[in-house]
C-alpha cells in the first residue's frame, strides 16, 4: 500500500465511505488530509483512526462518545468526572450503574437488578 | 434563480447573535390531486463559511413517494440531475467532489428516508434544489387528506443510541450495519431557530369541495368553483416541526377518473371508486384484537385519547362478537390468554385493562401484532393504535405479512410515519388512518372500528390493465385507488366482486394528468416493492443485489418510470470556471425540529450535555418470552429504554367527548342501560337521536355502528306502551334520514329514569 492516500483510497481501504469520512473529520473523529487543495494526502494513521472508530462503534459509542475518546475536538470534556454506583448484587457480582440516571431510569435499573439479585440468590440456594 | 429570503435571519436566543444556517429554507409548491401529488421542494442553501460547505439535509418520504428529478440553481448557472443507478450516482458525486465542483445526490435509504448532500458550495455562495416529489394521499369516501412531511421524527429501534449533545439538542444513531451511511439530522427541541418553510399549492378536484382545511397550519385559501384551489400557508414563514396535513372535503360522494395520454398510443389513468359503489357493512360477527401501542412517545393527551376510544370501540360490539385487547411497548402485556365475547362483565374487564396501561418503554410493534395474530388464530381483524415511531419498518412489514391477518392503523402524531403505517395496513389488506394530536384520537378510532371486520366487498378483481392489483376486500368509508394503463379510447375499467360488478369509463383527458398518473402509479409501485426489500439485501454489494428479485424489480420500476428507488439515485455535478480540486468541504447536517406532539425527554431524557444514553442492548436479540421459571433479565433490560414514564397525574387531561362517553355505555345487546325496560329504551331512544344530531346515522359517521346497535336493540324493545312506541319509530326513522329534532337529547340520555314525557315534547317540537 502506498505510504499516501487518496480520499477514495482510504474510504476503499477503511470500508467507509468518503461522505462519511468526510462527516468524521467534521466533528473531529478524524484528522483532515496532511495538506489541503490539489494532492491532498491521508496516511495509514488516518487509516487506523478509522479502524478505531468503527471498532468504537461496534462497541456501542456513540460518535459524539467516540469524540471525547480519541481526542478530537471534543477533548476539553474527556477528563470530565463521572460518578457511579456499585451494587453488590451477590458476593461474586458487582453491578455498576451511572449515578447521574434520572429517577425514572433509577427506579428501571434497579428493579432489573433487583431481579438478578433474586435469580442469582435463588439458583445458588437449588 | 436563487431564491433566499432576505429577511429571515435568525439568532440565537441566548446571544442574540445571528445563527448561520446551513440551509436556510424549506418550500413546497406543486399540485394536489385526489390521486396524488406532484410536488416541487425547494431547498435553500447557504454557505456562511469561508471554506466550501457539504450539507446533509435528511428527510422521511411522504407516503407512496418516490423522487423524479431535481434542478439546482445559483448565481449564473442551472443544472439538471441524472438518474443513475445509486453506485454510479455515489461515484459521480464523489468525482464532482474531488474536482471541486457544486455537486448533488438525492439517495434514498431504507424506511423511505432520503439523505439529500450538496457539497462543494462556496464561501457566501446560495444554491437552490428544486426537489420534484410523487407522493400519494390518504382517500375517504368524502375527500382526501394530504400529508408532507416538514421534519423527520425519531423512531424506536432495538439497537438504536441516543444521546443529547447540546442544550436541547439530541442526536440519535441506528447500526450502519442496517442503515448503510444514512445520516440522520440532530434533533433540536426548539425549532424556532430552524430553517423557515412554507407551502403554496394548487388543489385540483372533479367533485364540487364543501372544504379544505388543515389541523397543522393556518392556511389561506382561495377557490373558485370547480376551478383548481389555491392554498397557501397563512403566515409568512413557519417551523419545521410537524407534517403539513390538509383535508380536503366534498360535497358529494362519486366515482372520480383521471386519464391522459402518455405517447405510444398508450393512456394511463387513475380510477377512485368510493366504497358506497360496492354496498354497505353486514352484521356479521366479528373478531377483534385491538393493539394499544403504549411506548413512551405515546405519554400525555394520545394513550389518554386512545383508552377512551378503545372504551367507545368496545361498546359497538355485540354478544356474538369476540374481541381481544393487547398493550405492547418492549413488552407485551395481554388483557386475556385468548378471545372473549362482548359481554358487559368482558367489557369491564378491558375497561379495567385499560385503566392500568401507562405509556412507557420502546415500540415492539411486530410483537404487539404478533400477539394479536397469535389470539386470532389467523382469523379476524387487528385494530394497532400508534404513533408508528419505529426504525426498520421493512422487517416489520415482513413479519406482518408472514403473520396472514388483516391490519388497520390509527397514526398518531404531528411527524409523519404515515408511509409506514399506510403499507403496513395496505401489504396486510387493512384500511390506515393517520390523525394529528390537534384532531380527536378517540372519535377517529371509533370511525375506524366501525369500518373494519365487516368488508363491504370481498374477492374484489381489476380487469388485467390495473397495476397494482386492487385490495381483496373494500371497507366502509375507504374508496380504492387503481392505477392503470389502457390502449384503447376511451377505455374502461372493469371491477367484479363477490356478488358484484361495476364498469367505469375513462375520460379522454389530457396528456399532463396522463404523465401525472403514470409517474403516480410508478411511485405507488416502487413504495410498494421498497417495503419488500429488507435491508440485508439492500446493502448487499451490487453483484448480489442483480440477484435480488426485489432489487432487480426495483431497478427496472426506476428505468420504466423515470423514478429513483433504493437501486437508482439523482445526482448532477455542475463544473465552473475556478473549481478547485481536492479541496476539502466542511460536512454540515442540516438540524431539524422535535415533532410537536413528542417530548424532547421522550427519547432524549434524563441526560445532560455530553450524556450518552445507550437506548438498548447492542445486537440484542428479542427477548425470549418467560417460560416457567425461567429467568427473564433480558426481558428486564429490554425494558430499559430512555423514554419517560410519566405518572398519571402529569398526562394531559383530556377532555371527554360526550358522545364518545355515551358510546361506551351501550350494552352488550345495543342498548343503553337502566334498571327497566322503559328506562332502557327511553334512554336509547335519545341516544339515537343524540348521536343524530351530531350527525351520526346509521351509514355516515363514525358512531354508525353504535346507532346501528341502539335502533337493532330499539326495533326489538319490549315492556313500553303504543305512545312510547311511536317516538321509538320516529328514533329509528332519525337513524336514517340523520334529521333529528332539537332537544337535549344528551341530557336525556344520560337521565336516570324513563324521561318519555320530555322525549315525546321534544319530537313534537
């Protein structure tokens, strides 16, 4: 593979397509090409970066999540605290909530947790 | 060309300072016909950037739409779009893009959503699209209505994300494994920072209109006899945060044919033939399962509205029909494991179902109707109330077909689904309505129930020059809509039924409504085979999809047609002098507003700025339904879904329709109760005539069914003297000829004892 990209090539390559690409350096997800106008360039990191957001995605973040994770320009709120719960729901399981949740997702959370502190309590006792 | 407002000019609330928007006006202009539409948007968009601009302005397409052409404007230059299929279409927008050049694709993705992308506009640069539009109408007997979708809502799907991301601002995701590259705008909850839109548009009608109006807009409009109508909005700009919705209403019921030629000797034409052509309901026992969509977008004013009309449904059922009821957001919650009989001591038990049902959760609607199907044994009718607010609407319309029953909607909401609720009904041979939150839910349902379960027709049969095939079955209130292509002058449709035939002329016509209806019928069938294509395959590399039947149809309807489809997209690049290569544009999505109706915290709640919001599992199959002791976390998780659950108290009162209280208090043999015989009939026979009154008889309205009850029950009253059986017969006379007397016909409906005196007042009067 060339060592410089065209943006057709790095979206052939990454499996994405340039619109999208395009979307991404937007928001900041990727670095724009190494130079602007005629020959504008992208390089295997530009390739990468795309390999990360896609493994990111697959995951389950959300673009503007994945911002903050690989630093774009969203980084100011990426050492931004968050708090959360721990539920010890048996002496082998802990259950991590955010502690930030409204009260009505509160009230749903804990009673699935609820749920599976019985289930588990139940399946040890049989 | 360009056309930009130059007086609009929008800020920032908090700043007060001007907000440059990407796009900067939305306009609809075109034709409305009973048949369809043909429709121009104009899209206005302005660059205030200094470097080019790339904007993504996403849409839902109205119901039985599809896109023919488009035209982009600027300062010293037009260019016209190409269809082309949608590879080749992406490749020339990419090129155009790559060179430097004003460039534009109108690609359409699956749910009927379209991404338009113009990219490469310069700094301080207008471009204007001109988007041209088929879409189709929503038919009663009486008129039609007429739906544009001016946002785009958000929509339930079980691996979907959201999260809000500015104040007021929410942005939502669904698996490009199944969506492809579609993007999907940010949500604003206050759309008065939005781009304006607006509308001007011709009515044409055959038969004389007693009305147009709209439960959206305020609306001006100018008519002149059968002379087309004009109607515009009434303000000089709007908000992008609810459907367009105008009724148009006749005086009179009749067939309506348009024709035209459309070259090569051919002609193509559109037939309405409304549903009193085929005859009228039966009295034949139903079956029934009516399906409360009871999701968290359904919270306040709609699930109240919806329990009342479900209440007032009920009433209209008799002793030998059988009825079901089911609530379903991601779970499914059934009044009763199978049917049951429309006894008084069954109606209380829905009624106390109906007490207990909160909105809440996702929408499952597959799993709402699948339950149903599973009460029916394949036998019956569906009843769904919804806002229809789901994504992934192929692999729904799959699961219902393959379900066999018959499926009516009631839309729900002030943003369109109604593309997706129409094919849901029309791919399962049901009748759809769709109603904005600013009309009554209730007294819209009660219209629909009346019509469904009892076809007036059945075995219906087009002659071979209609595509596509006509429904099997015809029901009261909804004409059908047949498109056609005939060689012969003038031609005719032939129609034959079980028990009937009906031969329709065509007109000669003229070759502009010719070309109309043909591109209307082409819209109608690529909606049609668009609903059948699931997205696996859509997004199949184009080797695979030549293999697709669906994919292969589609491409061929696009090429006959002239239309784009998920196979053929629009694309043109316009080349000027000092484009510049390889620049690269800045990527803007066009923002849209919150429909009215949906609460911002409905989908995006309880989150602050920078939130995330996971909406369900990731590839989290459906939960298995419990069995035995089986251990249902997944059931609870799937519960979990970032939609408000309101308590009760917080709901929008609504207020009671008094018909539709008086509706729900028939009794199971049709009349009304009372502790004797004369108090019963007494008080049916001002129920009869109440109803009446509001204009409700035994064929028209939506309580016909109720009034046909109240006068099979009255027609067989006993324990009442000959004086009270002469005001009985002037009732039942009432019930047909919908002429009632003054009186407080409610009041006396309502009275506790045998008022006979003030009744036989107030028939004399």
């Amino acid at each position: 593979m060339n060592e410089y990209l065209t943006l057709a090539e790095l979206a052939e390559a990454a499996g994405v397509p340039a619109r999208t690409i395009r979307f991404y350096i937007a928001r900041g997800l990727v670095d724009g090409p190494l130079k602007a106008g005629r020959g504008a360039a992208y390089t295997l990191e530009h390739l990468a970066r795309l390999e990360r957001v896609k493994r990111l995605q697959a995951e389950g973040r959300m673009l503007s999540e994945i911002g903050r994770i690989v630093g774009g320009v969203e980084a100011e709120y990426a050492a931004e605290p968050t708090a959360w719960w721990q539920h010890g729901v048996a002496d082998d399981v802990v259950v991590w909530t955010r502690a930030d949740m409204s009260p009505w997702r509160t009230r749903q959370v804990r009673a699935a947790i609820d749920e599976l502190a019985r289930f588990l309590h139940k399946e040890r006792k049989e | 060309m360009s056309t930009t407002a130059a007086s609009f000019a929008p800020v920032a609330a908090p700043t007060g300072e001007p907000i440059r928007l990407a796009m900067q006006r939305l306009w609809l202009s075109g034709r409305v016909l009973p048949a369809g539409a043909r429709l121009t948007v104009q899209h206005v968009f302005r660059s205030g950037e200094d470097k080019p601009l790339e904007v993504v302005y996403s849409f839902p397409l109205p119901r039985d739409a599809a896109l023919r052409a488009f035209r982009i404007t600027g300062e010293g230059f037009e260019a016209h779009s190409e269809l082309r299929q949608t590879e080749e279409a992406v490749k020339a927008y990419e090129q155009g893009i790559a060179d430097g050049s004003l460039s534009a694709l109108a690609r359409q993705y699956g749910d009927g959503v379209v991404n338009l992308t113009v990219g490469n506009i310069r700094p301080n640069e207008t471009v204007t699209v001109h988007l041209e539009v088929l879409a189709g109408v929503e038919l009663r007997d009486d008129g039609f209505r007429f739906r544009f979708p001016f946002t785009l809502a958000p929509a339930y799907h079980r691996q979907m994300k959201a999260a809000v991301v500015a104040e007021g601002e929410g942005e939502m995701e669904l698996p490009p494994s199944q969506f492809g590259d579609m993007i999907l705008p940010r949500f604003r909850e206050d759309a008065a920072s939005l781009h304006e839109v607006g509308f001007d548009l011709s009515v044409l009608h055959q038969l004389a209109v007693e009305e147009i109006g709209s439960p959206s807009h305020s609306i001006r409009v100018r008519q002149d006899g059968m002379a087309p109508a004009r109607v515009a909005l009434a303000p000089e700009k709007d908000v992008p945060n609810r459907d367009l919705v105008l009724d148009v209403r006749y005086k009179e019921t009749a067939a309506q044919m348009f024709a035209g030629a459309t070259g090569e000797g051919k002609r193509a034409f559109a037939a309405i033939v409304p549903s009193t052509l085929f005859g009228v309901n039966t009295e034949a026992p139903r079956r029934t399962v009516i399906v409360l969509d009871r999701s968290g977008s359904m919270q306040g004013a709609p699930i109240a509205q919806a329990r009342k009309a479900i209440e007032a449904c009920l009433a209209a059922l008799s002793e030998s029909d059988w009825f079901g009821l089911v609530a379903f957001d991601d779970q499914v919650e059934s009044m009763s494991a199978g049917l049951l009989s429309g006894t008084r001591e069954n109606r209380q038990k829905a009624r106390a179902f109906l007490g207990r049902v909160d909105a809440r959760g996702g929408t499952e609607l597959a799993r709402g109707f699948l339950e149903a199907a599973r009460m029916l044994h394949g036998g019956g009718d569906v009843l769904i109330l919804t806002d229809g607010q789901v994504a992934g609407t192929e692999q729904i319309l799959a699961q219902a077909r393959a379900a066999s029953i018959r499926l009516s909607c009631l839309g729900i909401g002030s943003a369109s689904q109604d593309r997706f609720l129409a094919l849901l009904a029309r791919e399962t041979a049901g009748v759809s309505r769709f109603v904005t939150t600013r009309e009554r839910v209730d007294l819209a349902a009660v219209d629909l129930f009346a019509s469904i379960g009892r076809p007036v027709a059945s075995g219906l049969k087009a002659s071979s020059n209609v595509q596509p095939e006509p429904p099997s079955a015809v029901f009261a209130g909804t004409p059908i809509l047949l498109f056609g292509e005939t060689e012969e002058h003038p031609g005719a449709v032939e129609l034959t039924w079980d028990g009937g035939r009906l031969g329709l002329p065509l007109p000669s016509g003229d070759s502009e409504t010719g070309q109309t209806v043909r591109l209307l019928q082409g819209s109608r069938l690529i909606t049609d085979w668009e609903s059948r294509y699931p997205s696996e395959e859509a997004l199949a590399p184009l080797e695979k999809r030549q293999q697709s039947r669906v994919g292969a149809r589609l491409l061929a309807l696009s090429q006959a047609y002239g239309l784009a489809s998920r196979e053929m997209s629009l694309v043109a690049v316009v080349k000027r002098a000092g484009d510049r290569a390889d620049e690269l544009p800045e990527t803007r999505v066009v923002p849209v507003g919150m429909p009215q109706d949906v609460r911002f915290g409905s989908y995006f709640g309880g989150g602050t700025t920078g939130s995330f919001t996971m909406m369900a599992p990731m590839a989290a199959p459906a939960a298995a339904p419990a069995a035995g002791r089986g251990f249902r976390l997944g059931a609870a998780l799937q519960g979990m879904i970032t939609r408000v659950r309101l308590p009760r108290e917080v709901e929008a009162e609504v207020s009671a329709d008094p018909l539709v209280e008086l509706a729900s208090e028939l009794e199971p043999d049709g009349g009304m109760p009372g502790r004797s015989a004369s108090v019963r009939a007494a008080r049916s026979v001002a129920a009869v005539l109440a109803f009446v009154a509001e204009g409700h008889t035994l064929t028209a309205g939506a309580f016909r069914s109720h009034v046909a009850r109240l006068v099979g029950f009255l027609k067989s009253a006993g324990g009442v003297s000959d004086r009270e059986k002469a005001s009985i017969e002037r009732a039942i006379e009432a019930a047909s000829s919908g002429s009632a007397p003054r009186g407080d016909w409610l009041a006396l409906a309502r009275a506790p004892g045998a008022e006979w005196a003030k009744i036989e007042k107030a028939l004399k009067a």
